[in-house]
C-alpha cells in the first residue's frame, strides 16, 4: 500500500497504564458496499485456470477469507513510552483471501482495506477504499514473475490527492470488457507497473476476480470460463 505516516496499531495496544489515559475512538470507516463487490471470492472457492500449454491449474483456498479491525491513528495526544500513550483514531476493517497451487505456491491474494491520506487537519483527511491484487507465476517449476496493482474501489470522505490519484492511475487502468485470448471478461483493470524481475500484467475484473496473469505468449495463466 502506500508509504503513510499514519500507524496501524493493534487494538490490544489501545489502553494505557501510565499517565496518558486512553485512546480516543473518533469513530469508524467500515467497507463500502461498493467495494465489496470487488471482493468476489469466497473460501468454497476453485479457480480454474489455463496456462500457456493448455494445461488446466486448479487454485484453492490457502489463507481463507477473513476480516481484520484495525485502528487507524490520525493524532497522537500523549507519548511516554511504547505501551504509554494516548492517540486518536478510527476504526477500520481489512478484508484478505488468498490461493494457492497443487503444489502450495501462493498463486493469488487479495487485500481490501480502508486508506488513509496524511493530513494535520483530521477533517481534510482523504479516506477511501482500496482494493490490493497480488498474483505470481510459474513455469513448471520455475519462478517467472510477482506482478500487482492497487484499485481504488471507493470514496468515504474528501478528494483524492492529485499526487496519490496520479500514483494509483500508474498502478492501474480501468480498460472495460476484454478479450484474452478468446475469452471476454467484464469490467477489467490491467496492471501497469510494479512487477519483478520480468514486466508482467496482471488483469482483475470486477465480476471474475483474477482472470490473467501474463508475461507472454509462452508464460501466462487465464482464467477459464
């Protein structure tokens, strides 16, 4: 996710035992509706993908589908040590799945989580929700790539940053209904950026989930319908 100034603490961490007192809960920014349409796996689930071969590969669930709170800190009141402080915050939610291969390889992860922009004023704080899609690729045995991108799924409160809009835009495009390699998919993003060691894409559609991972014509997973 983005570099924030903003911490994550447990919510085991939120009391104190010194002089601080304790944290000061400001409210909450749960999921939106419209971003957990996004979210479209459940832990029931199999994938079933071809790879350049032809070759049919069976995902399944590897850490299931869960959801996590976490406190989102906007302001520190009080510090006097690790466990004696006092800060402001919100609680959010974090929703997380992920898939693996026959072979126990993580082949997919998906993130969504409530973001945070940095902001002196806590009512000028950008809020929206973002959703994180992971995926790797093999070759038989052979590692080829790890590709992801980050989408933005949703809008609490205040505008985006033209600096951080300009960061997500270069994470990923909305390209619409797609043809890979004879099969469309609807409502697709495609990947940009943030692959290693070799460029590779990754295509999410919104109804689907993960429909392709691609380096090229001879190393690439599609997602069959």
């Amino acid at each position: 996710m983005l570099k924030t100034t903003l911490l994550i603490i447990a919510v085991t961490l939120f009391f104190s035992c010194g002089k601080c007192g304790l944290s000061i809960n400001l409210g909450e920014f749960l999921l939106k509706e419209e971003s957990k349409e996004f979210f479209v796996y459940d832990n029931n689930q199999i994938l079933i993908f071809e790879d350049q071969d032809g070759n049919d590969q069976k995902l399944v669930v590897d850490n299931e589908k869960a959801i996590y709170e976490i406190n989102m800190i906007v302001r520190t009141l009080c510090e006097e040590g690790i466990i004696d402080s006092q800060h402001e915050y919100y609680k959010t939610l974090n929703q997380q799945i992920s898939f693996k291969d026959s072979s126990e390889r993580r082949i997919i992860a998906l993130e969504l989580v409530t973001h945070f922009e940095d902001a002196d004023d806590i009512d000028s704080i950008a809020v929206y929700d973002v959703i994180g899609v992971r995926g790797n690729l093999f070759n038989g045995d052979e590692f080829i790539a790890r590709t992801s991108c980050n989408i933005i799924t949703s809008i609490h409160q205040n505008s985006i940053s033209d600096e951080h809009r300009n960061i997500f835009e270069e994470e990923a495009s909305f390209i619409g209904d797609t043809i890979l390699f004879g099969t469309e998919f609807k409502e697709v993003f495609k990947s940009n950026s943030r692959s290693t060691p070799v460029p590779s894409t990754i295509f999410f559609s919104k109804i689907d989930g993960v429909v392709m991972i691609y380096v090229d014509d001879n190393n690439y997973l599609k997602l069959s319908k």
